[in-house]
C-alpha cells in the first residue's frame, strides 16, 4: 500500500472518527472500502450510459439490422 494525505475540513472529520466502524476498522480501511465503492458505481453508471447511447430509439440497431427488431419472441410464462 502506499501512504497519501487528504484533506478533510473539521466537521466531517469529526463526524469521520465518531463513526463506530471507524473507530473499530480505522480510517484508512473505510476509506478504501469507500474508493473501492465510489469507482464500482462510477464504472457502474458509465456503463450504463454507454449502454443507454448505443441502444437509444434516435440510434437503434442501425441499418444493418433494421428489420429485425420485430422478429424475437419472448416465451410465455
């Protein structure tokens, strides 16, 4: 691991170290778990905009494909 220095204003440090997780875990490992998750939803939310973007009604499947929109069935349940 390597050593970074961050800066927290005063209030949110406090509210920080009053934390019991905190206190039990440390910083340092709340706050990785909580890069950790930050870049998860990140990637998450990139994902899907891309997703959104390449299968948007403006775009659709291109024409290439055009047609076969209609042509899968789903099965009954």
């Amino acid at each position: 691991m390597k050593p970074i220095q961050v800066l927290f204003d005063e209030p949110l440090l406090r509210r920080l170290d009053a934390d019991d997780e905190v206190r039990k875990m440390g910083r340092s490992a709340v706050l990785r778990r909580a890069a950790a998750e930050y870049l998860r939803k990140r990637r998450a939310r990139t994902t899907a905009e891309a997703y959104r973007r390449a299968y948007s009604k403006d775009k659709g499947l291109g024409d290439e494909f055009a047609g076969w929109e209609t042509e899968g069935a789903w099965p009954e349940t």
